[in-house]
C-alpha cells in the first residue's frame, strides 16, 4: 500500500495478477513479510473485496500485530479523514482469521511444487525474510529489513542458500550510517533542549517498533538524568501494542531477553497516557503520536497545535513518503505548510530528523547481497535514483547481474534446473581411486584427564579426489557422464 495517495493507486494494481479476477488460480499463496501498512494495508481488500481465498502466510508476531495496525489505520482514514471505505472492521477480522502463522526457520510446503520458509529480518517484531523454492529454483524476498540490532530487536539472520534470485529493498540504497551511539545521543540532546526551555516535543512514529525503541532510550535517559517531565504515548493503541510487545518478548533481542528476568525493558515507569484535552496544557512534555508520517490521524493534529511555537520541536522519522506533511517538512523547512484550501500550518517549531532506521543502510545490503550470493538481484521499495546507483554498485563490485524495475515492469530471469544424469560404471570406479598427499607436521596430544600434553610429530594425510568424465546428451537418450575411456569405445564402434 502507498501512504502517500488516498485514491485507487493507494492499492496494488489486483488486474495484473488476473484480469478475470480469477486470483485464487492465479496465486498460489500470500506472503506478508511484517505488519507495516505498507506490507499489509491491502491485505484485507484483496481477500474480502477482491475475493482472493487462498492460503496466506506469517509469523506469529505479524499475525497478532497486523490487525492493530489495519484498525488504527481503518479509524484513522475512515473516521477522521472521511475517506471512502475500502474495508470494514469485519473484513480485517475475517481476513486475519484465514492466515496461516508460521515460526522463523519452519520449512512449509504450500503445495506440490512451491516451499516455503521465514528467516527472521530484524526491523520490528515479528519481521521476517522469506526463502521460496520450486524444483531447483530458489529466491529470497527480503521484505524489510534491519541488519545491525537495535535495542530490542535482534539483526537479520539467514542461512547461506543457494538462489537465483534475491529481492531487496533498497530505502537506504546510498546511505552509510555513522555510529548508532551518535545518533542516540544527537536525539537526546534535542530533546533535554527543548523540554528544558519549557517546550513540547512531538515524536510521530509508526505505533509499534520505533515507539518502543525511541520510548526505551528515553526512559533510559530520565532514569540516568533524573528528568521528570513526563512522557505520554496518544490513545490506547500503543499501550496495547507495549502489551504485545511484553506478550511477545520471546521474539525479541537476546539482550531485552536476559534483562527480562530482573526487569522488563517494556514496562515503562515514566509513560502516562494522553488524551487529547492535554493538548493545550502548559508546560514542558514529550509525546508519542501515530501515524509517524503526519498524513493524518493524531500525530496531525497535534502538529497543528505544537508546530506554531518555536518553543517546540518535532522529531520526524528517518524517512517519509512523498505527499505526506513529514516529507515536506523534511525536504528543507518550510514556514508554510498548505494542508488543504481552508488549513495552512505556520510552521516555527524545530524540526529533528531521526537518523536511525529500523532499514538496513546500503552497507548492510552490499553486505547481504555478498553472504547470499546470488546469481541475480532485483532492488525494491527505494527511489529510483538512488536504487540506480546501488544497481551499478552491485554489478561493479560484486559482478551480479542486478535490476531495478520500475511498478509493472516485468523482468525475466532464468532459473536453475539440474539436469540428473546416469554413471558409467567405469567413470563411477574412477571416482573410487583415493589420491593421497602427505604432509609432516606437529600436533598436541591433549590428555583427557587433564595430564600434560604431549607434542607429537604426525604425518597428515590429505585425499585430493579428482574425477574427470564426459557428459554424453543424447536425443531420446538419458544423459549420461562416461570415463573418457568408454567414450572412445563408443566412437570406435
Ligand atoms: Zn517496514
């Protein structure tokens, strides 16, 4: 889904998966990588309006989370912004009762042909990279994700496969970040200014994920600077997501893991919540708003209160989509900000940029793009002058054939078949014929009772087995690999 649009491009173009409409013949299952909008905010449209029905997969975290995230986003667009409704709450229900949830590193066979399996992605809770295989032909879509962790979160972790194709996003494909510390420390201090000269400092965030790492390192900091102006989280929702995140925390990082058992880094001490005749109320505060975009909901409407006095500042996340208030305000700061014909918003406040990501910068994907090493890459959900540049990058350094296609582009790529192939008997038994090399060299005896070790001088040897033979495909013929001497005899008869 696309946050920057609130008409028809909002959603997937559905026809050109089927144009008769006919999707459950053309698709043979959904996969949702994370609870993001952006990921998932059509998925109840497809199945419920669209009439898709067959299987959709996720992980355990995504399938609990998601519903929260289509609801607020159903409140929000319907209620407040009074958009044509594309769902209803029912639909959101009876579309997260048909997904299949999955755990990370669970092999699943969808049907005869296709398996699939999750890798966990970093990113937020419950995000996951997914491996599919058909026959011998294999991709990874990475959704996505994060591969430093974050304070709650563990780093993207996959197992070495054999692809022939990799798809990856590319939000951060020309960004190398400095050190994480910094950036943290850059945040606070925004923050102490602004609340110590009696100001109010709004963070728009995506309800789960970065609200639980922002909201973490603060608590941290008051703790540490014995701070009581308060922190507030908006309307009920994050608290509830704090719930899942408590629920959950078995998914998350080893770190909030082991401090579980003295203290749970979710429970947070200074953390009120706020409603919305607070907004008016004097005195130094920090607040947790959704949707971390300003394209709606309370986040906007607090920003046009906050963002007239220059007391205050506004925190704007690491990236915004075109045609939202926050990628305006980050393209340089406005004084103006049109909202529609009747509002325009005196913009006076300050404005800070969270530098850190819940997205791997372009390091990070250079870096999966190596451990992978696929025979081919396809760059996603980036820019398109930036996903160019990594483009070049990835088939310069690393000599893979990459692409970044635009939206219903198609691009074509061969895949893997292994041909299974017939051995004589003679090349079979040249393969049996050990080629040994020897090698002097030292070794420790370690005694297992503990006694002292002996240095020993050892001989090693080492099996070096190389078979040579011929690949023989013959038409109507099964494909055979030969010793060269049955070749000849062949020819000579
Ligand atoms: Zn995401």
């Amino acid at each position: 889904m696309h946050m920057g649009y609130h008409d028809h491009r909002r959603y997937p173009d559905f026809s050109l998966i089927s144009n008769s409409g006919n999707f459950d013949h053309a698709l043979t299952c959904i996969i949702i990588t994370h609870f993001h909008l952006d990921h998932v905010g059509a998925l109840p449209y497809f199945t419920e309006v669209c009439g898709y029905g067959g299987p959709i997969y996720m992980t355990h975290p995504t399938k609990v989370l998601a519903p929260l995230m289509l609801e607020d986003y159903h409140k929000v667009m319907v209620d407040r912004m009074g958009d044509e409704e594309q769902f209803t709450s029912e639909n959101v229900h009876s579309c997260m009762e048909k997904v299949i949830a999955v755990d990370l590193k669970q092999t699943i066979q969808v049907d005869g042909d296709l398996e699939i399996r999750a890798y966990c992605a970093g990113h937020v809770l419950g995000a996951a990279m997914f491996y599919a295989r058909v026959g011998d032909a294999a991709i990874v879509y990475t959704g996505d994700y994060n591969m430093t962790p974050d304070r709650y979160l563990g780093a993207a972790q996959i197992d070495r496969l054999q692809l022939d194709l990799l798809i990856t996003e590319s939000t951060y494909a020309t960004t190398i970040r400095d050190s994480k510390f910094a950036r943290e420390r850059e945040f606070l201090k925004a923050v102490h200014t602004c609340i110590a000269s009696g100001g109010k400092v709004l963070i728009p965030t995506f309800a789960l994920g970065r609200a639980q790492e922002l909201c973490i390192l603060l608590e941290d900091y008051w703790e540490r600077m014995n701070l009581k102006v308060p922190i507030y989280f908006s309307g009920g929702m994050t608290i509830q997501a704090n719930m899942y995140s408590k629920m959950l925390i078995s998914w998350t990082s080893q770190k909030v893991k082991e401090a579980y058992t003295t203290r749970n880094a979710f429970d947070f001490k200074h953390v009120c919540s706020f409603d919305r005749s607070m907004i008016h109320a004097p005195g130094p505060c920090v607040l947790f708003a959704t949707p971390g975009m300003i394209n709606g909901g309370f986040s906007l409407e607090v920003f046009k209160q906050w963002a007239t006095s220059e007391n205050n500042l506004v925190t704007l996340p690491g990236y915004c989509v075109a045609g939202t208030v926050g990628h305006k305000l980050m393209s340089g700061k406005p004084t103006k900000i049109d909202l529609d014909s009747e509002t325009k918003i005196d913009v006076r406040c300050q404005i800070h940029q969270l530098a850190f990501s819940a997205h791997t910068d372009s390091k990070g994907i250079m870096d999966l793009v190596k451990f992978l090493s696929p025979k081919n890459v396809i760059l996603v959900h980036g820019e398109k002058p930036k996903m160019t540049t990594l483009k070049g990058k990835i088939q310069a350094e690393l000599g893979i054939p990459c692409y970044d296609p635009a939206n219903n582009e198609t691009v074509s790529i061969e895949s893997t078949h292994y041909v299974k192939a017939d051995a004589s008997a003679l090349f079979v038994q040249s393969t049996l014929c050990p080629n040994f090399s020897f090698k002097n060299g030292t070794a420790k005896d370690e005694s297992e009772l503990g006694g002292d070790s002996i240095t020993t001088s050892k001989l090693q040897i080492c099996d070096v087995r190389v078979s040579e033979g011929l690949l023989v495909m013959e038409k109507n013929k099964k494909t055979n690999v030969v010793h060269q001497d049955d070749f000849f005899e062949r020819s000579e008869t």
